[in-house]
C-alpha cells in the first residue's frame, strides 16, 4: 500500500537524524512565517468576495432568517468536533506515524462521523424544541450531509498540515471560499431564506473533499481494528474535549439567546457577531492553520519557541486590532449603507464586540500551542475556564437584550485569558506581561486612529451622506494607522510589510 510522499518516510528520516539545533530554530521560524504568508494570503484573497457576499445575504435577508440559521450553527458546531474527535491533530502532533495507524484513524474518522450524522438526524426535533423553533428540524437534518463526507479528507488535510504544505492548502481554501459565497449569494436570491446561509457552506465543504483529495490523493483504505492507533486516539480524545469544551463556551451565547431573546433580536446579535467575526474567524484560521503545525514541529526538533509565539501574536495584533476597533469606529454609518436601516439595532453590539474580540486571538494561539506541545490535558484546564466563566456573563447579558450579549464578552474575555495565561506560565515561558508588551503599540496606536475616526465622522455626519462620510473616514483611519505606524515604530512597520511579500 503506497501512502502519500510527503508523509511516513520524511517521518521516520527527520525522527532517526541528528538534529543542528540552530538550523532547526531558524528553518522553522522560516516555515512558520512562510507559512502565515500563504494562509494569510489565501484568506485575505478570499476575504473580498465573502464580505462582498455576508453583506448581499444580509441586506436580502430578515433578521429572523439569520436568527434561526444561528440556531441550527450552534448545534451542528458541538457535534462536528466529537465527529472529528481531533484525529487530525494527532496525526500532526505525532512524532513518527506508520500505515496501520493512518488506516485505522481514517477508520475512525468514518465510525464517529456516520456515528455524529446519525444522531443529528435523530436528535433534531429534540434541538428544535429546546429553542422553540419547529422549523429548525429540517435544517439541522440537512447539515448532517456535513459529517458523512467529513472523513473523506480527514488524513491527505492533516498529512499537508503536518509537512507544512500550506501553499496548496491556501488555494483549496481560497476557491472553497468564493464556491460557497456563490452558492449562499445564489439560493438567497432565489428566496431560500435560511436555506441560503445553511446549505451553501456545505456546498463549500462537499468541493473542499475533492480538492484536497486532488492535492494530497487518499490512497489507504480503512481498517476499523483500532488498536494500532490507541495512542492516538487517546491524544485526539483529549484534544476533541478540548475544542468540544470550547465550542461549547464559544457557542453559549448563541444557546442561551436561542432560549431568552426573540428571532429579530438573536439575529441582531448574529449578525453583529458575524461582521466581527469576519476578519476575526480568518486571523484565527491562520493561527489554527499554522501555529499548531508548526509549534508541534519546533517541539519535535527541541528548539525554543518563545520569540516566533510573541512575534507571530505582535504581527497578528498590529494587523487585527486596528481592523476591528476601525469597524467599531465606523459602525455608525457602516450598518445603515450596507445592510440598510433593518439592522441598526446592531451598531451598539458590533461596536462592543469588535473591541473585545482581539483578546480572543490570545486565546485562540495559547490553545495551538499547548496543543502543538502535547499538553492537551492542561488545554482542557485552560477552556474550562471559559466554560464556567462566560456563560455566567452571558446568563446576566440575557436580559438586556443583544447588547447584554455583546457586553458579555468585554467582561469575561479578558477575565479568561489572565486566567490562563497564569496557569501556562511554565510551559510558555512568558505570561500576562510579556503578552501586554507586545501588544501595547498595536493597541495605543489603534485607540489613537479610531479616535480620529470617531472625530471626524461626528463632525461630517450632520452635513453630509452616509456614503460620503464612509468614503472620507475609512481612508483617513488607514492613513492615520499606517503614519503612525511608521513614525513610531518602524521596525516593526517593515516585518509587517515584509510578511506580504508571497514568497517560498
């Protein structure tokens, strides 16, 4: 049975070599940014047409369609990680791999995700109930599709992870990206309602397994004796409780406004959380897609980490704060011109999540790490915080409607990561104010353009159009940004140049 080229031989050879420690350190900060470089662009490439399409959808749909999509997100997000059950991560974080344990984690892979898609099919109605919303049933049942195909791409993905392989990854990325934006544009169109939003990223995912197949062909057949692969599993277990504790937490406020809040009101908050969200759920890729790859391969090379983990999250917080905190500086003006006046009720909640949500991005690498470091059971300890802590906040959120949600988030995020970062310490090497340190120029030089931003659109708004003020305002907050940027702090203004420059 011949298995993919770049997988058990490089393996084997890279675990019985000796190892140059500094060559070691510097090819892997290499990849690492090579490999932020191809993801980034990928997702920044795609970003267009996604923001292009969220906004047509938006502007065609009522707030109760995205409402009850929200719904059906939240309970597909927790069955979909005891689907996959982190088999994926194992098959990267693993120092040598052989045939028999690829064949019986592909195995797996098809006993829990036939195993998952069952059980949402059956436990839809039960689902519908619990929100008071029958006309979810169907969509939920829908989404299982999802889960029968999962396995399919489950070990040629996490081989091309495990080798650093994101070049190829990006483009699958990239064109799945615009498929799915095509298709939910499409079927809301044609009147679909929440249809659209449901199953046009499952469209995405069915053309995601043909081409990462086409890139990376599956060329073992399952073997359900799982026995060959117990170690594995036993990591994946752990990590899978991880993400399904924190999807958990991450979902929570969408499962608690599913019970308390109205449709219109939910989908406020949805849609809110989804503008955010956009450039946020892509900066996270890119730290899922490279950091745990790449951290597990600097912890099979012996090598220190610390320089590349505080310079990737300084090059991420000068790229996403200012992108989100500018959003909550314009959101006044930006929701009436693209969305039109149905969704102003979302201005406030945007505006407050966007600048509680580059904390998130702490949260989000701490979790690769300690998982690229296998201490998976410590990542648990980590996200259960979050369990506890934010569904608390989200519960005295409730009753004020999505704004209470919004807050919810400005409270207990923050909360959380000083937590954790206490507690990972010792396996860092830095905590609390190293993190504050690397982000202090990317946050004060933010704070100082949406100010600016803020000013100016005051003073023009009486006077003239919305799209006016938009088109003066956005360009003066980049200007200003990137003037500050390299007045103040131009080492790191040419890194961040640098790191667009596609290259190997």
């Amino acid at each position: 049975m011949q298995l993919h080229p770049t997988s058990i031989g490089k393996t084997f050879k890279a675990a019985d070599a000796p190892l140059d420690t500094q060559h070691c350190s510097m090819s892997a900060q290499n990849s690492f940014i090579s490999g932020l470089r191809w993801v980034a662009a990928g997702r920044l490439s795609s970003q267009v047409i996604s923001w292009l399409g969220t906004l047509f959808v938006m502007r065609t749909l009522l707030p109760q369609d995205y409402g009850l999509a929200a719904l059906c997100f939240s309970v597909t997000a927790i069955v979909a990680i005891i689907a996959e059950f982190g088999m994926g991560a194992s098959v990267i974080q693993a120092k040598t791999l052989s045939e028999p344990q690829l064949r019986s984690i592909f195995g797996a892979s098809i006993i829990f995700s036939l195993g998952c898609a069952l059980l949402l099919v059956l436990a839809a109605p039960l689902a519908a109930w619990f929100f008071r919303a029958p006309e979810a049933t169907n969509l939920i049942r829908a989404m299982a599709l999802n889960f029968v195909i999962g396995p399919l791409c489950t070990i040629p993905d996490a081989m091309l992870r495990r080798d650093l392989k994101f070049r190829g990854l990006s483009i699958v990325d990239f064109s799945c990206a615009i498929l799915t934006s095509v298709a939910t544009v499409w079927m809301a169109w044609q009147g679909w309602g929440a249809w659209a939003i449901v199953l046009g990223p499952t469209a995405g995912s069915i053309a995601r397994v043909f081409f990462i197949n086409y890139l990376a062909p599956q060329r073992l057949w399952p073997s359900f004796d799982l026995r060959p692969a117990m170690s594995m599993l036993d990591f994946g277990l752990k990590v899978a409780s991880s993400r399904l504790v924190g999807t958990v937490f991450g979902q929570s406020d969408v499962l608690i406004a599913g019970r308390f809040l109205s449709k219109p009101a939910l989908g406020e908050y949805s849609v809110a959380m989804t503008l955010a969200m956009l450039p946020v759920s892509k900066a996270m890729s890119i730290i899922n897609q490279v950091a745990y790859p790449t951290i597990a391969k600097i912890n099979r090379e012996s090598d220190d980490m610390q320089g590349v983990l505080l310079g990737g999250l300084r090059l991420f917080g000068y790229a996403l704060i200012p992108l989100l905190w500018g959003m909550a500086a314009v959101a006044n003006w930006l929701i009436p011109a693209l969305i039109g006046p149905n969704w102003e009720n979302a201005v406030l909640p945007l505006q407050i999540v966007c600048v509680a949500l580059p904390i998130r991005m702490i949260s989000v690498l701490l979790s690769s790490v300690l998982h690229g470091l296998g201490h998976a059971g410590m990542e648990i300890k980590c996200t259960m915080t979050g369990v506890v802590l934010l569904p608390i906040c989200f519960l005295a959120g409730a009753p004020f409607g999505a704004v209470g949600l919004a807050s919810a988030w400005l409270i207990g995020l923050p909360l959380m990561v000083a937590i954790n970062l206490q507690r990972a310490k010792g396996v860092l090497g830095f905590g609390q104010l190293q993190v504050l340190r690397a982000l202090s120029k990317p946050v004060v030089l933010s704070a100082c353009m949406s100010a600016v931003v803020l000013a100016l659109g005051h003073a023009m708004a009486p006077h003239v159009a919305v799209w006016i003020v938009l088109a003066a305002i956005i360009p003066t907050g980049a200007i200003t940004y990137l003037g500050l940027l390299w007045a103040l702090d131009r080492s790191n203004a040419s890194k961040l140049l640098a790191f667009f420059k596609i290259g190997s």
